[in-house]
C-alpha cells in the first residue's frame, strides 16, 4: 500500500466547559493520495471539527496529524502559512463563507498575492482559467457574492480553494446547500477536478447517498468517535455497526415500491458533554444483543470477520440484527 | 366521488420587488384538490413557489409587498378562505387548517413555556379554561412521543432538542385536530435518524386522527415514502400531477426525470450523477413558452414560443405540462 498522504493519529479535540465538550474522542484515519475518504455522521458527531483541526484552524487538545509525513500540530507559523497553500477547505455555506464586499475576481486574486504565486501581468489569465476551470464564465470575475445563486456561489468556493493548487482539500458538507439538480453538477465537478489533478478529499457530510456517489472509502462518526470504516461499497452494502445499519435505514428512498425496513432508533443524540460511559451509542441502540458489556466496556475500533479493510466499534458486530 | 377537502383554483400570489424590478410571479396559476384522508405531496426545489403555495393558502402572505391576485381561488370545504373576513378566517386558521414549519427554533416562542403555547389554540379556539388546555397540552406531548410530558409543559423551547421541538410543532397544529394539516419541510432541519422518527409520527397521527396532509418537500425520498399523490412545482407553475406509484414508475415530465436522476441513490455504486444543467430562472422574468425550455434536453421551437397546459395521459390522473405528451416521437432518445 501506498503511503497515506494524510495521517490522523488519535485526535482529540475537547472545548473547555464543567465538564468538557468532547466534539472528538481519538479518531485515527488515514487517506492515500488520489482518494476520497468520506466522513459521515449526524449533528453533534465531531465531524466538522475533524476536519478543522486538522488544518489547524482550530488547535487540537492531543494526538497527531501527518501530512505527507509531516507533523502538522509541530509546525511553526511561516511553515503552517507554506503547508495551507497544500492543504485546502471548502465550506458548506457559500452565503457566508465568500466575502460579500469582495467581487470574485478579487476573491480569487487574494490567496494568489498572499502566496505570491503569479506575477501581477499574469492575474488576469490565471483567474480567467479558474473560473473556466469551475465551469464559470470570464464575467463572473466582475460580479458580487450577492449576484450569484447558490451553486455558482459555491464554485466559487471551490475555485478559490483550487488557486493555490492543494494536494488535498477537506470539503465540509459542499453541496448540503444546494438543491438537488446543482448538487449534482457540483458533486460531478468535484469528481472532474480530482482526477485531473489528482486531488485527495476529506467529504465531510452528513448524506449517506451523497457520499456514496464520491467517496472510496467511509468513515462513520457518532459522538466524537469512528464507529464503523471501510471501502464504501462494504459499508453500504454490509454496514456492521448498528448505528451504521439504523442510518442507512432512515434515508428515504426516492421509491415508493421500497421494502427496506426502516430501523427507527429512540431518543435523541446524547450531548458530547456527556457521553454515555460504556459503548456511546448503547442507550440508543436496537441491538438484540446488547448487554451489560455494552453499558460498561467501550468497544475498540477493530477489524471485523469481514476483511481486515472493514472495522466496526461494536462488541456484537459479527451478530445478525 | 368524495368532495375535495381543499381546493386551489389558478393561484396566483405576486411580488412587487425592491427598486421596482418588476413583480416576481412566485406562484403562478397553481391548481390542485386535496381529499380527506390523503397525503398530497408537493415537491420542487428553491424558488418554484412551493412555499408561497402553502402560505397562501392560510393567507400569511405579507401584503405588501405579496399580494394574491384577483380571481385565485383557495376553496375549504365550499367556502372561498381569499373572501373571508378577518374573523372568519382566524375561526379556521389553526382550528381547521393547521401549519407545521421547516424550523421549529425560530417558530417557537422563546419566552413562553411550550405548554403555554400549545394551549394557546385550545384556549382561542374551543373556549378551554387554562387548566383544561393544560391538562390537553400535556395530552398533545404524550400523543406525539414526548417523554415526561407532565415535567416537559413546563420547559422552554431552547430547553428542547431539535427533534423535541418539532414534536412540540406537532402538537400545537394539531391541538384543535384540524382536518388539514399543512406541513411545510417539516424534517428538513433535522437529522436523518430524527427525520425518521418525525416521518414515523406524521403517519401514525394521520391514521389516528383521520386528517388530509398537504406535505411540502423538496425530498422525492421523503414523498416516494409518504404521499399518496404528488404536485410537481417548477417556476411558479405545476407541472406535473400523479400517483406517487404512476409518478416514480413513469415521470411525463422533462424536468421531474431530470430531478430524479439527480438524486444521489444509496443503493448506487460511485459514479456521475446526472445533473440538469443551468438553474432556475428569476420570477421576474420566467422564460416564454414552456418555463422549462432552457433547460430541457428535447425542447424544440414551440416549447420556446407556446406554454403547454397540463396534459393528461389515460384516464387523465396523470398530467403534464408538457408537448412531449401530445408529441412523443419529438422525445430524444439519446437524452438522459
């Protein structure tokens, strides 16, 4: 196997508070180049903050985070400034995540000069073929955020993640925003722009049908851990953790002949202030197996019978349901 | 064949825009009859008038700058809501006709306890006195899942969970069990194992209760496993009415096969989706003929010059507003 361009070791992230928020608990993920890993999970489930953290823009409490072998949480800040320009983000909400007093063009412009990556006679054109590059029109570049719909508003967002020409990009619920006939145009040019320059992703979200169309691998996040990860097609079409299973189960399918049994979980998510002691996900799960051990001891993220490829964080993840 | 409960006659609910640029027509000649009992599905993405449809009917249109143009017609059990009086209106408003929104935060009170406001329509409606309503007000918390209903009367909506507070949305539209509930994206802002549970609820407190639902979703998922009948909105118009099972099993409609081959399928291995291409126009200035024209992979010259009507196939349940319908052989194979 190919050495991970991305290695996450045991990332904590707690907020300060009596007792602490603990949005991620030890989470361990590692990504190869050229690759989508998608990170899934519900609100509250630390999969925002994942993504966050590991481009430092917030501080982690522990653990370690690889970049290309390199130590990002060990960095100093002129080498943090070189490594952004590797590493990129692209937000959920085009609406705030674009300033609105910037046309586009400047927009774009900004990363260029702050990296200083093109020679001012040459601006002109490297915009231009950004925009083209996300599917826009040389006009744009004149334009307001306010001027545009959502969907080219969050091509923006991606043009301006591509100026600096990152390896990686965590995409954090791109296309939640969007309405489904340009979630899907966006969705396709993601998928364009990483075979032409072979990007790797972190896609975040928390659509289980959205990521299946993008991502090669899949992570499930539930109260600040990973509950369940494998090759994507493992996942959905064998899904081990019962929270996983439930999940998959509630997405309505646009069918109305579906016979898929819809497992209806109770209660709500637990606060990441106050996880439940034992596995997380135990007071909710519907289990037939669920025992004591599951009040008491919380279980490992482990390589299930399956494949070494696909590991579940359940004592009974072999059991039928 | 039974009466409709709710009858919507060329609705057309208009916008005067800032700096006068124009009036966007948001709802645009709308049509359709709910029957009691049913679940109507209204389905469209941002922008197609969806939800002026449904504010409309209540009439919560801010005028102005809204205002519903003469000649619309929104009928309730015979009686036109558009020509009541102010009086007449608030009796079936909330009473007969009740309202569930996308986002229970910001349609909650904040300072009054979610009893408080529950029995609010008790008490305006049936005359309740204040211990009766909240006596019924913990009855509603209990009857749509809440636990410790008797604690939980006495919380504040911020005190609540998303999930929670949509029960509580519940419970106050259906206090006065209307025989009408409008349910406006009514799990949109909530996560997909909540959604379930709220979709799971509606059922039951449909059945249980006996009323017609007029389900607005931009979801086909959520219409495929809820509605009876479905609404097709695109550009202030209807364009395409059906069974939920004659809708998914055969779209008449260029842009309803284009909206579900965009959907991302969980049962779909990794691949190109099928997107439609450009977006939706502006409602001050709608395309000329069919609306859809600009976008559509078939269009030939009269969709550009001439609107269709809805056109019916068969025994005329299934209609589309589209000359695809009249004209099949114009249909490209090799699009979509």
């Amino acid at each position: 196997m190919t050495a991970p361009l991305l290695d996450m070791q045991n990332l904590v992230k707690h907020y300060p508070g009596h007792p602490p928020v603990r949005a991620v608990d030890g989470v361990s993920l590692a990504i190869a180049p050229g690759q989508t890993l998608g990170l899934v999970g519900e609100s509250g489930s630390g999969k925002s903050t994942v993504g966050r953290t590991i481009l430092r823009l917030q501080e982690p409490t522990a653990g370690r985070v690889l970049f290309g072998g390199e130590d990002v949480f060990a960095l100093g800040t002129a080498p943090l400034r070189a490594l952004r320009r590797r590493m990129q983000i692209v937000f959920q909400d085009p609406y705030s995540s674009l300033n609105p007093r910037m046309t586009v063009g400047r927009t774009l412009r900004e990363p260029l000069e702050i990296h200083r990556l093109v020679p001012p006679a040459q601006m002109e054109a490297r915009v231009t073929a950004l925009l083209d590059e996300v599917g826009l029109d040389t006009a744009f570049a004149g334009r307001y955020p306010h001027e545009l719909s959502g969907g080219q508003r969050q091509r923006v967002g991606i043009a301006r993640a591509l100026s600096v020409e990152p390896r990686f990009i965590v995409c954090d619920e791109p296309v939640s925003a969007l309405d489904v006939s340009v979630q899907a145009q966006v969705l396709n040019l993601l998928a364009d722009l990483q075979r032409k320059r072979s990007l790797t992703y972190l896609f975040i979200a928390h659509d289980l049908a959205v990521v299946r169309h993008i991502a090669d691998q899949v992570a499930v996040m539930y109260l600040g851990r990973i509950v369940e990860r494998a090759p994507a097609a493992a996942i959905y079409t064998g899904p081990r953790h019962p929270y996983t299973r439930a999940l998959l189960s509630a997405v309505p399918e646009p069918n109305p002949r579906a016979t898929r049994e819809r497992i209806v979980l109770s209660g709500d998510i637990p606060s990441p202030a106050h996880p439940p002691a034992g596995c997380p996900f135990h007071p909710r799960c519907p289990h037939p197996k669920k025992n004591d051990r599951c009040r008491t001891e919380a279980p490992a993220l482990r390589a299930t019978s399956d494949s070494p490829a696909h590991l579940a964080a359940c004592h009974f993840a072999e059991e039928p349901m | 064949m039974t009466e409709p409960l709710l009858r919507v006659r060329d609705l057309k609910t208009y916008f005067v825009t800032e700096q006068g640029r124009g009036t966007a027509r948001a709802v645009d000649g709308v049509s359709f009859e709910l029957y009691p009992g049913e679940t109507l599905g209204i389905v469209g993405e941002s922008g197609c008038g969806k939800t002026v449809t449904s504010l409309s009917i209540l009439r919560l249109i801010p005028e102005p700058p809204g205002h519903i143009r003469p000649g619309s017609v929104i009928e309730f059990e015979g009686r036109n809501l558009l020509t009541l009086a102010p009086a007449e209106l608030r009796a079936i408003r909330g009473n007969q006709i009740a309202m569930v929104f996308q986002e229970p935060m910001t349609s909650l009170n904040p300072v009054f306890t979610v009893g408080d406001q529950i029995a609010e329509a008790a008490i305006i409606h049936q005359g309740m006195s204040r211990k009766a309503a909240r006596a019924r007000a913990i009855e509603m918390l209990t009857l749509v899942g809440i636990p410790d209903p008797a604690e939980r009367v006495d919380h504040y909506p911020h005190q609540l969970s998303g999930g929670m507070r949509q029960r509580v949305m519940i419970a106050m539209a259906l206090v006065c069990h209307p025989k009408v509930l409008i349910a406006d994206e009514p799990t949109t802002a909530l996560d997909v194992t909540i959604q379930a549970q709220i979709l799971e609820l509606l059922d039951r407190l449909q059945t249980e209760l006996g009323m017609a639902v007029l389900l607005i979703t931009h979801d086909l998922g959520v219409v495929a496993g809820q509605a009876d009948r479905v609404v097709v909105m695109y550009a202030g118009q209807v364009v395409e009415t059906a069974s939920t099972t004659g809708l998914f099993d055969g779209p008449l409609h260029p842009y309803t096969e284009g909206l579900m081959a965009a959907v991302p399928r969980i049962d779909a291995p990794k691949s190109r989706l099928q997107a439609i291409p450009g977006q939706v126009p502006a409602a001050t200035a709608w395309p000329s003929g069919c609306r859809f024209h600009p976008r559509c992979p078939h269009a030939w010259t009269k969709c550009t010059i001439e609107e269709p009507p809805l056109l019916g196939l068969g025994d005329g349940d299934h209609t589309a507003r589209c000359w695809l319908v009249q004209e099949p052989g114009r249909r490209k194979r090799d699009a979509q």
